[in-house]
C-alpha cells in the first residue's frame, strides 16, 4: 500500500534507547511511500548515528540550528513549512519538558517551536523508564501539550532498557505507522459511535467438536480501523479469529452467534452506525453436549438437530432507533452467485439502508474484494482493491448517508 504517498514527514528524535526503534519506523514510513526528513537532538546522537538514519532516509540528517547547508541559514523555518507532519519518536521526558516551556536552544524543539501550528501536526510518541512516565510532572505536561495541540501517541507497557517492568515503552514503529496514517485520513465520521460485528460465529456441537464458517474477518476489521482514522469512537464485536486488534479500538470476542447478539444489542443502544460484517451462522446445533460424542464402533453415526439463531441485523434494523434514523444500519451479504439479485433481496429482507454484496469464497481470507453497494436508490460498484481501501471508500459512503 502505498498510504503516504506524497506525504513529507519530519521525523524527529531526542534522546533515549528506543531511539534503535526509530530507524525501523522510518524504513516503514518511506514503504508507505513517504518521503522523511530525520532531525535529531545532541543526545538522540548517543543512542544511533546520524549516518544510520540518513542511509534509511536517504537525506542527510539535521541536528543543528545553525547548518550553513541552509541557503538562509534557518533550518528550523524550511524544514517546519515543507512537513505534513511532525512526528517526534522518541520523545524523552526532557524534550517534552522543553516543548511544555516553548523552549528553543536547538535544532528540534526550535523548529516544533516554529511549525505553522493549524498546519502541521505535532505528534509525540513518549519514551521513558515506568516511573519517569508516572510522575506527576511528565503526566501534567502531556496533559499541557495535548491542551497546546500536539497528539500524543500513548505509550506501550512491558520490559524496559532499565529492567524494571511497566508503561513508558515507545510504541511500536508498525502502530505509530497506523498512528500516522489515520492522521491524513478525513474526518467524515467525527464524534460517531461506530459498531463493527466481524469473523465467523463458532456453533458447538460438544466441547471438543463445533460448526464454523471460512469467514477470517479481514473486512470487518478493516471496517473498524477506518471508522476510527475517520474520527469515530469504534467497538468491534469479533468472532473466534486470530488478527491483531487495530489501534484505538475497543474489541469484545465472543464465539457463538448467540453470544454475538447478546454483546451487540447494548452497544447498539448507543452507537450511530452499526456495520454488520460477521458471517453470523444461521443455525446452531440443538443440544450441544457437555461431553465428547464418542464413536461407540458400531457404525452408527450422529443425528444433529439445528436450531435457528437469533438474526442480530435485523433485530438491530428494527429498533426503534433504527426505524428512527438515529442508528445507521449496514449489511453484508456473503453471496456464492447472483450477487446482485441476492443482495437487493437481502437488503429489504433485513431492512437496513444499505446492504453490501461480495463473494464470499473469493474473498475469505483474501487481503482484496470487490464491493457491491446496494441502496434504495440503486447499485455501486467499489472495485478490487484492498480491504483497507474499500473499507475507507465505504466509511465515506455511510458517512454520506448517515448525514455524519
Ligand atoms: O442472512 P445472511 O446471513 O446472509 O445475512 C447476512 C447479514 O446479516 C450480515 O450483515 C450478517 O452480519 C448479518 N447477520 C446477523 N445475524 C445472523 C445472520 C446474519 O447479524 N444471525
């Protein structure tokens, strides 16, 4: 993908040992078809070379405020006006500290100090030992930088450098890529609640044995990461599938359908968009037992009985807030054949809105898809292309239709 392309980053680093991390992040910045401009603190210089991060960046690095490079010796005016973005990884709690106080003795915190601020983001992603990162006075300075509209990134938690174990970990470079990303994404969804349902439902037959479907809820998920780049508040409601959570999202797992419905009903209550992708098994078996069936050797095999489950989309559509337009309802039909006549049909069946038809054998699994939107008003296209893409192109058209 290429989801910077033409995109100019200035990637900052100060001081601090997950400053190793930063050059991954830049590589991975560059793949997304960025174009990267490495500035780094004196003490940044302790922890990897400017030699590391201009071969990964392909430009030669800037650390002083005074570099005669500059025609008009002002790197911290040329370099703030040509970024998108600013991004500092990592950001010592020191560096922070100065941001706080507009301080600009050097190269870095001049220029954050000289970016045209309605412009160009400041995105901060903090790096310090557990306690460094609870004290009262990193936390009162984040909370002051964010108030002076810079974004901060959050942090991760676990081993540290130090030894010691908590938060204060720079995020990964693969979530500050995603980070970064949904920054330059619209805003369509701004404030909403968005409810996603993805992966397949697991039916049970006995502790051991169950009834499932090839649905590995790559769509769903690719739903709700850009329903949250698009502004929204996001709750993904997954079936048994093993893909990592996107950034910013809460998730609930559950297994069967009826633990699906039961987990989306109360959330449903509350959001404005619900986005039904779940390949939801129509049946479950009847009487699932508590031990193994066991195979006795006389040949006899098991009879399963089914019983229907509960149809979470179409009791969702027929809410009262649905019925009343508050609560934006979506559907996907997973269709083998006659896609256009089983997706029109599906849509006034459950009754929602807007009803989105695919292949589901071509498609499970797939990292691509190809969309059918279909609406009271007729039929679109979305054509192949990756889940993520379609997934924003279908954020903008319920955004559209949701009157978000
Ligand atoms: O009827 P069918 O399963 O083909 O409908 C597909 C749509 O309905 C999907 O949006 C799916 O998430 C939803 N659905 C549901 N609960 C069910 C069955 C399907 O929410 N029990």
């Amino acid at each position: 993908m290429n989801d910077l392309a033409g995109k100019h980053i200035v990637l900052g680093l100060s001081g601090g040992i997950a400053c190793y991390k930063a050059a991954e992040l830049c590589r991975a910045l560059i793949k997304e078809g960025a174009t990267v401009q490495v500035v780094m603190t004196e003490a940044a210089e302790q922890f990897i070379t400017p030699v590391t991060m201009q071969a990964l960046s392909g430009r030669p690095v800037y650390g002083s405020q005074w570099d005669s490079r500059e025609p008009n010796n002002m790197p911290h005016i040329n370099l703030s006006r040509e970024a998108d973005a600013i991004l500092i990884a990592p950001c010592s709690a020191d560096f922070m500290a100065k941001l706080l106080h507009g301080r600009a003795d050097d190269l870095l915190s001049l220029m954050c100090l000289a970016r045209p601020i309605d412009r160009v983001a400041l995105l901060l992603a903090p790096a310090m030992n557990r306690e460094m990162w609870a004290h009262p006075a990193t936390q009162r300075n984040m909370a002051q930088l964010a108030d002076d509209g810079a974004t901060i990134l959050g942090v991760g938690s676990g081993y540290q450098a130090c030894g010691e174990t908590g938060d204060g970990r720079m995020l990964e470079p693969p979530e500050l890529l995603e980070d970064i990303v949904a920054l330059f994404q619209p805003k369509v969804l701004a404030g909403k609640q968005v409810l996603v349902t993805a992966g397949p439902t697991f039916e049970a037959i006995d502790p051991v044995r169950g009834i499932t479907n090839l649905s590995s809820g790559k769509m769903g998920f690719a739903i709700a990461r850009a329903a949250r780049e698009a502004g929204a508040t996001v709750t993904l409601v997954a079936g048994p599938v093993s893909l990592p959570t996107p950034r910013g999202i809460s998730r609930i797992d559950v297994k069967s359908a009826q633990q699906m419905h039961d987990a989306v009903l109360p959330l449903a209550a509350v959001a404005d968009v619900f986005v039904a992708t779940a390949a939801v098994a129509d049946w479950r078996p009847l009487n699932a037992t508590d031990q193994k069936i066991k195979k006795d050797g006389s040949g006899k095999t098991p009879t399963l009985a089914f019983a229907e489950n509960p149809d979470i989309l179409a009791t969702v559509a027929q809410s009262e807030r649905a019925r009343a337009g508050a609560l934006f309802c979506v559907g996907f039909a997973a269709e083998s054949h006659d896609l256009l006549a089983n997706a029109q049909a599906k849509r006034v069946r459950k009754g929602v809105p807007l009803l989105v038809g695919n292949i589901g054998p071509a498609t499970f699994g797939a990292e691509d898809n190809v969309l059918l939107l279909v609406d009271a008003q007729g039929t679109q296209d979305l054509p192949r292309a990756s889940k993520v893409s379609l997934a924003r192109q279908l954020v903008a058209q319920i955004a559209r239709r949701a009157g978000a």
